[in-house]
C-alpha cells in the first residue's frame, strides 16, 4: 500500500471531519506502522501531527487507534523524539489514565519508549508525567501496570536536572518498592530494571540507603527469573561501594540469595556475583560473614572460572577475606591453598595478582607459613616476582619474605 502511494491520501483522511473516517484512517495508520521500513515513512510524510490532533477526541474507538499507532511509531529510535517534539507527550500524559485498558497501556506503553532517550525523560518529567504514572501502577489491570513500571523504570535512568524530581520528590522510587513482591513477572522486572538504574549513580546511593531500598532488592535476587535477579545483582554491586550500605546487605540477610545465584549457567550473573562480593568483602564485617556463610565454596569455584572477569572478581575476594586473622583457620580448612597453586599459574596477569596477594595475606600468620609450602604453593609463586605487573611483583615479594620466616621452608 506504502509502494502504492496509499500513505499520504490516509494522512490527509485522517484531517477529515467525520469521526468514523477518523478511527478508520488511524486504524490504517496503526496497521501500517507496525512495519519498521513503514514507521519512518510515516513520520516523514506528515503523519505525527493528525494523529497527535486525534489525541484530543472523546471517541475511545478513535483514541485507542491513535494512541496504538503513536506506541508503535515510538519503536523506532528515529521517532522518539519527533513523537516528543509534535506536542503528543501531554495528552498521552492523560491518556495513561484513562479508564479504558486499551488507551491507558498503549499510552503508557508510548511514553515508556519516549522515555528510553534522555531528552524526552526531562519533557515527560516537565509535564507532570511522574505522579500520574505512579497512580498508575495501581491500576486494576496488569497489562496497565506493566507498561506504567517500564514508564517508571525508564523515568528512573535520568541522570538529568530533574533527576531528583522523578525519582525522589514525586515519590517514584517509594512507590516501585512494594511492587518487588508483586505477583507479575513483567512488573518485578520493571522494579528491578528500575531501582538498578537509580542505583547506577552514586549521588542517589545515601538516600537509598536511608528508604531501605536494600530490602526489595534482596526479595528480588530470590526471583526465578533471570532478567530481574540479574538487575537486582547489577544494584547490589553499585550500592556496595557504599559502606553503610555493605553492612545493611548483610544485616538483611542478604547473602544466602546473592550467592545462591551461583548456580546461574549465565556467565553475566556469575560476573555481577562476584564483583558484589568483592565490594561487600571490604567491609571488616563482611569479611567474616561471607566466610561463615559458605562464600569460600563459591569462591573457589568461581576462581577457576574460564572467564577471566569472574576469576579475576573472585580472587580478589579471596585476597580481601584473608586480611582478617579469624578468617585465615577456616579458609585454609576448605582446601584453599591447592586451589590457588592451580591459579597462581592463569595467563591473566590480574587474576594472578589477586591469587598472589591472598597468598600474601595468608602468609602473614606464621602458623600458615608451613602449610603454604606443603601444599606446594611456594613453586608457582617465586616466578611471579618476575612479574611485568608492579603490584604482583610487590605482592610476591611479600609472600616470599613471609614464607621465608620459617626456618623449615
């Protein structure tokens, strides 16, 4: 039909002053842009501003087509912020609350994809989008919901002027937290994705931690699905780079979720466990937790990981659980040290750096000293004080002095 030259004679339908002819113009326009060669084709040939006219009909036959064509020309990038710009953000703004299913989601749906350009998170956040959207999320249909959290969600990745708008003075964040129990999966996905991408920046990480967004986050890392523990793991990391926040994860008994995903076949959780735990374990605290919690079998495993992200992420927790005396006995006990002779010898200079340095740290208690060399740790290390890494040069020298106290070695 587009080949045929039928898009501009719709277009110019959609003008008329008919209603009937309205809704079936704009059902032919939503038909069409269901196509991605179509979207832009549509766009460029005029079609934003009748349809955005149409936004202000009282016919639910005629808004339910406009607002599902305009959700599905807001697919393309191209159009996101052509949508934005024609003035459509506003009566979409309304239309989210309409009590007709159909409008509210395709609606929602439309501003959620605005909303994934950081340009239209401010205009949505200008036009009073955020508490209506939050209303929202108490709708009695799920599809509604859904399409509110993604909105949400979106909302809460602005890293913008009016960041502190959206997520805090509106109230979007307190409102998504509930919703972690929710009994819909797209929804516990859109909460996750959400308090990720609030927690991705570091300013926002005390007044989280003061709304005890940890709570939520540690339901989420119990969830099945993939998707929403994987985002709820992706948070757990950046909020451990704050203190207060490390020692609240592991008040709320958030450790036995976080390395249960251990488990996962999936090589991106497996990475974001690791680099959770090596945060957490800079906590004096922590240290002794992850330890008494069975983290060293997970650890270990994780040490000899082919991919060299999560072993890197899992030596250096190893190194950093050594820092503490009381954790030295117990962690030689589970079989430590012949795990580390295999990975002082990795080709990767970072994950050798992080196995040299926990030798180091064990070796600082002279009762260990014989057990290091017993097990045959002291042959892979003393090549290491070759190193071409400083650090490792320096982390070996360390291990061999130390070994070197004991007369028997």
């Amino acid at each position: 039909m587009v080949e045929q030259g039928g898009l501009q004679p719709l277009i110019t339908l959609a003008y008329a002053h008919d209603p009937d002819v309205h809704q079936q113009a704009a059902a032919a326009l939503r038909g069409l842009s269901v196509s991605a060669e179509n979207k832009m084709k549509v766009v460029q040939e005029g079609g934003l501003e009748p349809l955005t006219r149409l936004l202000a009909s009282e016919d639910v036959e005629i808004l339910r087509e406009v607002c599902a064509a305009l959700n599905n020309l807001s697919l393309g990038d191209e159009n996101k912020f052509e949508i934005a710009k024609c003035g459509a953000v506003p009566p979409l703004i309304t239309h989210c609350q309409s009590d007709d299913m159909i409008i509210a989601a395709q609606s929602c749906a439309c501003l959620a994809n605005l909303a994934e350009m950081e340009e239209n998170q401010e205009i949505i956040a200008r036009e009073g989008g955020v508490r209506p959207t939050i209303a929202v999320m108490r709708s009695r249909y799920v599809e509604v919901q859904r399409e509110a959290g993604r909105l949400l969600a979106n909302l809460c990745a602005s890293d913008s002027e009016t960041s502190d708008l959206i997520l805090f003075d509106s109230g979007a964040v307190a409102a998504l937290m509930p919703l972690a129990t929710s009994d819909d999966l797209e929804t516990r996905r859109c909460v996750s994705f959400a308090l990720n991408n609030v927690a991705s920046n570091e300013k926002n990480h005390r007044v989280l931690e003061r709304m005890g967004v940890l709570r939520p986050l540690v339901t989420l890392l119990r969830d099945k699905d993939q998707d929403t523990h994987l985002q709820a793991c992706l948070a757990v990391r950046q909020l451990s780079l704050t203190p207060k926040c490390r020692f609240q994860f592991v008040e709320m008994k958030g450790l036995q979720p976080l390395l249960a995903l251990a488990d996962s076949d999936s090589i991106e959780v497996q990475r974001e466990l690791a680099a959770a735990l090596r945060n957490l374990s800079l906590s004096e605290a922590n240290k002794i937790s992850i330890v008494r919690h069975n983290g060293m079998d997970v650890l270990i495993k994780f040490a000899h990981s082919l991919d060299v992200e999560i072993a890197h992420q899992s030596c250096g927790v190893l190194a950093n659980l050594a820092e503490s005396l009381e954790n030295q006995g117990p962690m030689i006990e589970t079989g430590l040290l012949q795990h580390l002779k295999f990975v002082l010898r990795s080709k990767s200079v970072d994950v050798q750096r992080e196995a040299v340095r926990a030798i180091a740290n064990l070796s600082a208690e002279y009762s260990h000293t014989a057990a290091i060399v017993a097990a045959g740790a002291l042959l892979p290390l003393v090549p290491t004080l070759s190193s071409p890494d400083f650090l490792c040069q320096r982390y070996a020298a360390m291990g061999v002095a130390n070994l070197a106290t004991n007369m028997g070695n």
